[in-house]
C-alpha cells in the first residue's frame, strides 16, 4: 500500500505520487481525502476560501490561518474517532500577492495540524504543489 511508504505525520511535497493514487490510497486505508485545487488563486485569501470551500468548512470559518489550524484540528477532533488523513493541496500559488512568506505560513499550518494529530497517534499526510 503507498502510505506505508510514507511517514505517517508529514507535510512534504508532492513530487513522484499522483493524486489519483493518493486518493486511492486513502480510500483503502478508509482514511479521509482532503483535496484543495488552487490553480485560480491569487492571493491569502483565494487560498483559505479555497480550501474552506474544498474541505467543506462550516460557513463561520473565519478565513484566516488560525481558523484553518481549528478546524483541521479541534474542530474534527471533537466531532469523533479519526482514521487518518491524506491532504492535498494542488498548485498553491507562487506569486507576489502569495509570496515564499504566505506559503511556509500556509503549510506551518499543515505542519501543526499534523502535529496535533501525532500527539493524537493519527495519520495526517499533507501533499502540496506549486503553480
């Protein structure tokens, strides 16, 4: 199975696995798929309304980053048993209204959540892209 190749609390990127796989995997393994295209976006804040729109957030999350850092934790913590994560987050942009900044501070927050969920002894994959 591919996520046995894989450390079971990271956030690296994507490189050699194709989504189709990635989700197939996590399927398999009856883990949760979370998949983000950001092709569209421009800026901070096209990438939390992407991802919120993506992952199904409540509609009061407050597009910031402590708000995605809630709700990818405490927030699906509190709702029950979790099997695991597998998140993809395709083609985050890389421009001057997203800058090198705003995408280590987009995936510090990956880099907690999974974290948080080791601390939990729960699988949480993060995959990212570049445009």
């Amino acid at each position: 199975m591919l996520l046995q190749t894989v450390r079971p609390n990271i956030v690296q990127a994507i490189r050699a696995y194709r989504i189709d796989d990635l989700m197939r995997a996590a399927q398999e393994s009856g883990q949760h798929f979370l998949f983000a295209n950001l092709t569209e976006a421009q800026s901070k804040q096209d990438v939390l309304e992407g991802i919120a729109s993506s992952f199904l957030f409540p509609s009061h999350f407050g597009k910031n980053l402590d708000a995605l850092y809630d709700c990818m934790t405490d927030l699906v913590h509190k709702s029950g048993p979790q099997p695991g994560f597998v998140v993809v987050l395709e083609q985050i942009p890389d421009n001057s209204r997203f800058d090198r900044e705003s995408r280590e501070q987009l995936l510090d927050v990956f880099r907690d959540a999974a974290d948080y969920w080791s601390d939990r002894k729960i699988p949480f994959r993060c995959f990212y892209s570049f445009q």
